[in-house]
C-alpha cells in the first residue's frame, strides 16, 4: 500500500512540474505579447526567475498542492481571454 501511494504522488509531482513548465512558458508570452521587457533575454530571465521561486518550489515537492500551480496557470489564462485587446495593450 506504502509503495502505491509514493508512486501517486511521484505522479502528481510530475504533473506539477509540467504544470510548471507551462506556467513559465505562460508568463514569458504574456510579456512578450504586452511588450513589458524590452529584450528576449530578459523575459525568459523574468519567466524563470518566477518559476523558481521557493513557493513554487514547495508547491512541486508537496503532491498535494499540485492543484495550485494549475491554479496559477487558469487564472492567467482566464486573464488572457476576459481582457480586451484595446484596453490592456496590443
């Protein structure tokens, strides 16, 4: 049984760090669409400062917070899909 669920939670560590891959991908296509950086250097310098943070670091180590970097990743979407183009930028 023990072996069962180290095995599920490596799983949703997994997905987490993938959720996190996505996240940092996220976050450096936001800058690039909005223009907030002025070099490629720096957004994916910003994407991945972000991602290492250590709240996100624990966020991966604990499977039971998996859901929150997904959380992450929907809020940002949802953001990206409510906003019109005209008020936020291009």
């Amino acid at each position: 049984m023990y072996g069962i669920i180290q095995y599920a939670a490596s799983l949703l560590r997994s997905v987490a760090i993938i959720l996190l891959i996505f996240t940092g991908y996220y976050i450096y296509t936001l800058t690039q669409k909005y223009a907030l950086m002025e070099s490629q250097a720096q957004r994916i310098t910003f994407s991945l400062l972000l991602c290492m943070l250590p709240s996100f670091q624990v966020y991966i180590a604990w499977a039971s917070c998996f859901p929150y970097i997904a959380a992450i990743l929907l809020a940002g979407a949802s953001y990206r899909w409510s906003v019109k183009p005209s008020v936020a930028g291009p």
